[in-house]
C-alpha cells in the first residue's frame, strides 16, 4: 500500500528532495552519460536512510557532504528492483537524521543503452548528416534512468547542471542557460532552474543545434538546416504566450523557447520548462497546427506551476492543459475553432475508451495505478475526459465571467504545489462557498462518483455548436449518399479549400464512422483531395486511418512511408494497429515494425510492441 506515489519507490514521508545539481559528461561512442549528481536533501520524518528511484543506471559511489565540505563514504544497498519501477538505490546513511534536518550527498553514476528516457541518433538519423545527437523524454517515470531521483510528481525540486559535450555541438535543459566554457575538445554548458519542478521536467538535448529569435524571450532550435522553416512556422509563439497570459496570469519562468526534435520524438510535444520539445510533424507549412503550441505553453501553468502530485491525477495536468489550450485558441481564432476542437477531443476520447474498452478502469479520469506502468494507462482520457469536466462545470455554473476567475484563483493557490483531485475539489467548492454560495448548490448536484472514478464516457454530454460543422459534415454525407450510384463527378477539390485543418478532420472522421467504404468511393475522394500525398500530418492520418479501417490498401505505401518518416505515438500506433487488422497488412506491419524499432523511441517502440503483441 503506498502513502503517496504507487509509482515510486523512494520513500517520499521521510526525505524530501530540495535541489540537485548535475556533473555530466556525454559519452556519444557509448550511448551513455556519466557523471555526479549532488543532492540537498530535508527529512520529514526520522530516517537512516535515502531511497531513490532509479532504471537502467551503473551506480557508483555515494558520500555524505559534512557541514566543512568534506565527504564521508556510504553504503548502498540495490537489492530492492521492481519489475516495472526499477531498482531502489538505498543509501544508508551513517547515523539517523530528525524531521527538519538538512543533508547533501553525492552519487555516482551513469546511464545505460537501455535508459528509457535517453535517444542517442547516429549522424544519419539526423538533418544535417554529420553530427550525433541525443535528447531525453522522462515523462511518465523515465527520469530514473536519466538519474537518480525522486521520480514522483510530488516531489518539486530545484535543478542545476554541468554538461560536457564534444564540439562543435550545444546542449539545452529544461532550465536558463547561465554560460559554456571550453575545455580542451569538448563544451561545458551551465544550466539553472530555480523554479521547483517534478522529476519528469527535466530534460537535455545535445546536437548540431540552431536558433532563431521570435521576441525577447522566446526563440526557436533546430538542426540548422531547418531553422528558417521551423522559425516562419512558430513565428506566433510570442503572441500565443502573451494570450495565454491574458487567459491565466503573468508568465513566470523567463525565457520560453522551443526545440524542433528530429522526428522519432515520440509526442506531439513536452512541455519541458522554458525549453518545449516538439515534433517536426507541426510543420505544416501554413501554421495550421500551432493549437499543440498553445497547449504546451498552457503546461507553463497547469502541470508545471500546479502539479498533479501522482499519474492517477495526471488530468490535472492535462486535463487543465486542454481546457486552456482551447481557450487560448478561441482568443486567438475565435469561438468556432475552440468548439471544432471539443468536437473533435470528443471524438478522440470515444476512440480511446473503445480501444480499451468501456468498463476498463484505466479509463477512469481518476484511475488506480498501483503495479501499473504510467505509459500503458496513457491515452486520450486524462486529456479530453478532463476538459469535457472543466468545460461542462463552466456552463453549468454561469459560464466564462464566473468560471475564469475561479480558473485563475486556482492556479494562484496551488502553483508551486503538486496535489490530487481531493485538493482540486475542496478549492472549487471552497472558492464558490467564498464567491457565489448559490453555486454550492449546483456543485452538490454533480455526480462526483461518475465522473471521476466511473470508467467510460463521461455521465454527461456537452453540447457543442453545430454550426462550424455544418460545411464538412454536409460534404461528408454528400459523398456517402453518392455512393449507391458512384456519383462522383460532382465533386471538386474546392471542396475543402476553405475548410480549417479541424474542419478537414472532421470530415474524415465522419466518413470513418461509415467504414469500410468502397474502394471506388476511397479512390475518387483520393483522385479529387490528393490526400495520400498531403503534408498536413493531421489530415493525412486521418486519411490514412479512414483508407485502412477500409481495408483500401492502395495507401499501403504511404503508411508504410508515414511510419517510416515519423514517430509520434498519436500517429504511429494506430497506423499500425489499423494496419496490423486489414488482412493483407498484418505482415506488413510487423515487418515495417521490426525494420523501424530502432528509429523509434524507446517508449514508442515499447507500446507499440505490445499493440502488435510482438
């Protein structure tokens, strides 16, 4: 029975992380880094002993860093290994410590090819050819196999950090650079985060890099072969964050920048503090896709000031996000494209659930997580399941003039903080009792149980506007009533031309509702959009999704390129999933698959072994 994370087994009642600072070395030959990390350390309860999370990592020596500088060996014990949550690294101390007390100790270390938070790329996975690269996802519980830790969203921690690399290539963290040094053949990089953030928030990427600067406080990386792209395609960044500030509150962690991942980043994007990692799959050529901007900029605030303190309260991390992204969107392209966006979460939301399964208790918005590995309870759920709560609580208690200033009353009492839904719950009812009583009322009618712990659909459905989807519903259903007689030739690809990039999926996501439809069908949708070959990835996987719940596998050869090119989970596995199913695809995939695994990332790889039941 855990007290505070059933993912961790660091014995969080009793130490509490205050800062750590790392000493890195990036060893590219070895895919590994190696190094120091020092850690400051308060007990809060009497204990002999630290016990950190750690995956995947050669440990080496540990001290006791004593009041005079000097430094006293300790034994360690890593008997302790989990089959899912690693092994614990007890480090026994010398004598016990009493609640209050202060300590520093050292651990050496270093990481091993089979890290899961760690990708090191040849110089062929890479733009420019030429160079290694490497860079780190440690969301959900990775960062212990970057470094020891604490690695429970509860524990909020300074950081600061060293980092050796060979030249000519940079290093960024998720943290204000404070300077670089040369030494010999290789770059010191220096970095400090003085703003506490969980385990997961840490984050490295060594490369070839380049920047581009959009304001004073944000710029834009890349490999530089890509830089003037990815610079025209994220030009609205500063706009987007002063939105953002308007909906919520100041920004408070200085500089926000933003890295361009070569494309085996597994997720559309990471919110790493001050750095955002995102997918090469946004560029899109026409910044149609920047709404995965607006999020991981709503992650500045919800997630990353307020955190939720285990992965069974990650909707309130994501949750809040999705909230605020579309928000933040609705300011900046008006009310319709925040509703296209419900719509859509919606519809995404409904995929997961029947992926796993309605009574499948992972799809609980506050699901139980104990010997369950975080990646594998990933999904749709805490994102669109959370923010179909917070849009539906807005409605129900008088709309945005009552329910912004509670949002941000929210944020205010709990940044700097990680908690769970049971605090979530007690500030909402607090501030209403506070605010607005006769809101109690309603908030008492609410079918708490339902929502939150109930597995499947929420118990209540929002109503969204019709009228942004009047237009591609209507074409949609256009070409299914077509089909009785192939009546194609009406059609033009003016069709779309004025459809936003949501209104295009929304299209596609009517025709899959239908399928499988006839080949004839696929292939004039196909000749008349020339959607095979589109470069929005978020249209052309939804084609692609729609042509193999078809079995139309015509497209065979642009999945197997998309899966080729990219490895964002949101499109990989269910390309493969979807082509695994068609009766002519399944070798295919598992062939693709077994070609590919090594370009992926390790999480990806992992999840989507288990879909191929690999």
């Amino acid at each position: 029975m855990f007290e505070i994370d059933p993912n961790s087994q660091a014995n969080l009642t009793e130490i509490a992380t205050e800062h750590v600072h790392l000493d890195l070395a990036v060893d590219f030959a070895g895919t590994k880094l190696e190094g120091t990390a020092v850690y400051r350390l308060v007990a809060l309860l009497p204990t002999q002993e630290v016990v950190l999370d750690t995956a995947h990592l050669k440990l080496g020596g540990a001290r006791l860093k004593l009041i005079d500088g000097s430094l006293v060996p300790l034994e360690i014990d890593t008997n302790s290994i989990h089959e899912i949550y690693g092994t614990a690294l007890r480090v026994l101390l010398p004598e016990p410590v009493a609640a209050g007390d202060k300590l520093t100790i050292e651990v050496d270390y270093e990481t091993s090819p089979d890290s899961g938070a760690i990708q090191f790329l040849t110089p062929e996975q890479t733009l420019g050819k030429s160079h290694p690269y490497l860079f780190t996802q440690c969301e959900e519980i990775h960062a212990r196999s970057l470094l020891p830790c604490q690695d429970s969203p509860s524990v909020k921690i300074s950081y600061s950090a060293n980092v050796r690399v060979p030249k000519p290539l940079t290093a960024l963290m998720s943290a204000i650079a404070t300077g670089s040094r040369n030494e010999g053949n290789s770059t010191v990089f220096s970095f400090e985060q003085q703003t506490t953030i969980p385990s997961y928030l840490i984050a490295l990427v060594v490369g070839n890099l380049a920047s581009a600067k959009i304001s004073d406080r944000c710029a834009v990386w890349s490999e530089p072969e890509n830089i003037d792209a990815c610079a025209w395609e994220f030009a609205e960044m500063e706009t987007i964050l002063q939105t953002a500030e308007d909906v919520i509150s100041p920004y408070l962690w200085g500089r926000y920048d933003l890295l361009v991942l070569p494309p085996s980043f597994p997720y559309g994007g990471m919110e790493n503090p001050c750095l955002t990692f995102v997918t090469p799959t946004l560029l899109a050529g026409d910044r149609s896709l920047t709404d995965v901007i607006a999020h991981e900029i709503a992650h500045s605030w919800s997630g990353n000031l307020v955190t939720a303190k285990n992965w069974e309260h990650f909707w309130l991390n994501e949750g809040w996000t999705t909230f605020f992204e579309r928000k933040i969107v609705s300011r900046l392209s008006g009310e319709d494209a925040r509703q296209l966006s419900c719509v859509i979460g919606e519809a995404d939301l409904l995929e997961s659930i029947d992926f796993y399964g309605k009574d499948n208790p992972l799809t609980a918005l506050v699901p139980k997580l104990d010997g369950v590995d975080p990646d594998d309870a990933y999904s749709t759920v805490p994102y669109d399941k959370g923010a179909h709560l917070l849009y539906y609580l807005e409605h129900l208690l008088g709309g945005p003039a009552v329910f912004e200033p509670y949002m941000r009353s929210y944020i205010q009492t709990y940044q700097g903080r990680s908690i769970g839904t049971e605090d979530w719950k007690s500030h909402l009812f607090s501030y209403f009792t506070s605010n607005d009583s006769a809101k109690v009322e309603l908030l008492n009618s609410i079918e708490w149980d339902k929502w939150l712990t109930a597995p499947g659909m929420p118990p209540v459905c929002n109503h969204y506007d019709e009228r942004p989807q009047k237009a591609c519903l209507a074409l949609a259903d256009r070409w299914l009533n077509a089909a009785s007689d192939c009546a194609y030739d009406q059609f033009l690809p003016t069709d779309i031309e004025e459809f936003s990039t949501m209104q295009r999926v929304i299209f596609l996501s009517r025709l899959a509702d239908s399928a499988p439809l006839q080949s004839s069908m696929l292939a004039a949708i196909d000749s008349t959009y020339k959607l095979t070959g589109y470069r929005n990835c978020e249209v052309r996987f939804g084609w692609l999704a729609l042509a193999l719940k078809s079995n139309y596998m015509d497209v065979s050869s642009a999945v197997v390129n998309m899966l080729s090119t990219q490895g964002r989970m949101k499109y990989t596995r269910p390309l493969y999933r979807l082509l695994h199913a068609c009766p002519d695809g399944r070798s295919l995939a598992e062939q693709t698959f077994l070609r590919m695994r090594d370009f992926y990332h390790p999480i990806c790889a992992r999840m989507v072994e288990k879909d191929l039941g690999l």
